[in-house]
C-alpha cells in the first residue's frame, strides 16, 4: 500500500493534478474557488487519490490555504473542516491549525453534528454535509478517538447514516450515487468510509451498507457525473469505476470482517 501511495505523485490522475499546480502553490487561480479546481478542492482530490503526506507540492498547496484564511478570516465551518482535513493528512504542521482544530470543537452542535454556518443556535438539526467533513477533520488531527467524535458518530447512527429521524426517508436525495468526488457533499459511500477508517461495525449501519451492496452491478460499481463546475480533466466516464469499486470493496471487507 505505502509503494502504491507513492506512485499517486508520479503516473496517472495524482501527477496530472500535481502538474497544473501554479508556481505560487495555488491550482486554478484561486484558494477556495473556482469549484472544483482551487487549491483547496485539488487537494482532497489528490487526498482521496491516495497522496501521500509530505508531498512537497501539498505541503505548498496548504501554506496557501492559511495564507488565505489569515486574510479572509473564514468562520465558515464546512470550509474551516476541509482546511483542517487536507492539511493535517499531508502533514502540515502550523499552530493556525490547531486554532482551527479548536474551532470545530466549538461548533458541535447539541445533537452532535455541525452546520456551516455558525449561528450561535445549538439546537438546531445539524448538515449531514458538514458533520461528515467535521468528523474527517477531527479524524486527520487525531482526535476520533475523543467524545466530540463519539457524539458525531452517534448523530449519523441515530440517522442509520443518511436517513431523516422523523420520517425515515433518504435525508438528501442523491445521497445513494457516488460521484468519484464527493466534494463537500455527504453520500453514503463517504459516511462509511469515515466509520471504516474509524471505529467498528454497529448494526445502525446495516441498512446502509445494503445501499452500497446494492449498487453493485456486474460486479463492479458505478460512478455518476461530476458536480456541475469544471473539472481539471474527467476521471471516469459515468458507468463501471475501478476508483469507486475499490473504495466500495474496502468498506464491505470491513464490515464483513465481523
């Protein structure tokens, strides 16, 4: 696996994106736009690409991302979570991300999960959206292990992951395709592979895994077009996905392993 990573950098989609890196650091023009090819979103292209942490280029790309947050002063927690994720998975070590760090800790939400926008209002239902990518940021810090995460992870299992409490019924319509990238989107197959990554089975995912069962056809699984906005360059046409199928089997083998 580690020999595997460290070929992201050199052959196929990890070194076409590397490529288009500017010579400031930034790709596309910009820090957090243009969706989906500023530095921000071509880094957790590049992360869930597989790589590795200590990439020169990414440690580049994430001394951008708290230039930028220095200057803009971002409070949005959906985007403070992605800076977080991306630059403590690469490896980038900078006490303005511990600051960070202790921000979402902050913004929990009461019923354990987290919204964008930081209101003050603690009572309000939670994004599915946002708590996914909260709890992959705490995850990169090293924090899954602590009672914030607990709770996050109990949020998402009081919902079986992606449905409504109230009603029962798929929470976010689309939630059951998996486009390669998810973006800042929460789907099913990226909420199990937050819990793969991170604690064991619990039968309120049952149902979920099911989906992702489901969704197999002919042996593999398919990805579905990307979120409207360019991309740097297509990675699958819609259909069977080497990049989805194996991301598909990593989460069964991980449930089945009990």
């Amino acid at each position: 696996m580690t020999r595997e990573r460290a070929r992201v950098a050199e052959l196929g989609w990890g070194a076409r994106l590397l490529a288009e890196q500017s010579a400031d650091g930034n790709w596309g023009g910009g820090v957090y736009t243009p969706k989906w090819t500023s530095t921000t979103y071509t880094l957790l292209h590049l992360l869930w690409l597989g790589l590795p942490p200590g990439q020169p280029a990414a440690l580049r790309g994430c001394a951008r991302l708290w230039e930028w947050q220095d200057r803009k002063r971002v409070a949005e927690t959906c985007v403070v979570a992605m800076l977080v994720r991306v630059s403590r998975a690469f490896g980038y070590r900078d006490a303005r991300v511990d600051d960070a760090v202790a921000f979402l800790l902050d913004q929990q939400q009461d019923d354990g999960g987290w919204n964008c926008a930081a209101r003050g209002d603690r009572a309000r239902h939670s994004s599915f959206h946002t708590s996914v990518m909260a709890l992959e940021a705490l995850a990169a810090a090293g924090r899954a292990a602590e009672p914030p995460s607990r709770r996050g992870r109990e949020f998402f299992l009081d919902h079986r992951l992606y449905r409504s409490h109230r009603t029962g019924a798929v929470a976010i319509r689309g939630s059951t395709k998996f486009p390669a990238f998810p973006e800042w989107h929460f789907d099913v197959l990226r909420g199990l592979e937050y819990f793969a990554d991170t604690g064991e089975p619990d039968e309120r995912l049952a149902d979920a895994v099911d989906v992702v069962r489901r969704a197999r056809r002919g042996g593999r699984w398919s990805t579905y077009s990307a979120y409207p906005g360019k991309q740097w360059f297509p990675l699958e046409p819609p259909g069977a996905s080497r990049l989805n199928t194996a991301r598909a089997l990593r989460v069964l083998a991980w449930w089945d392993r009990t």
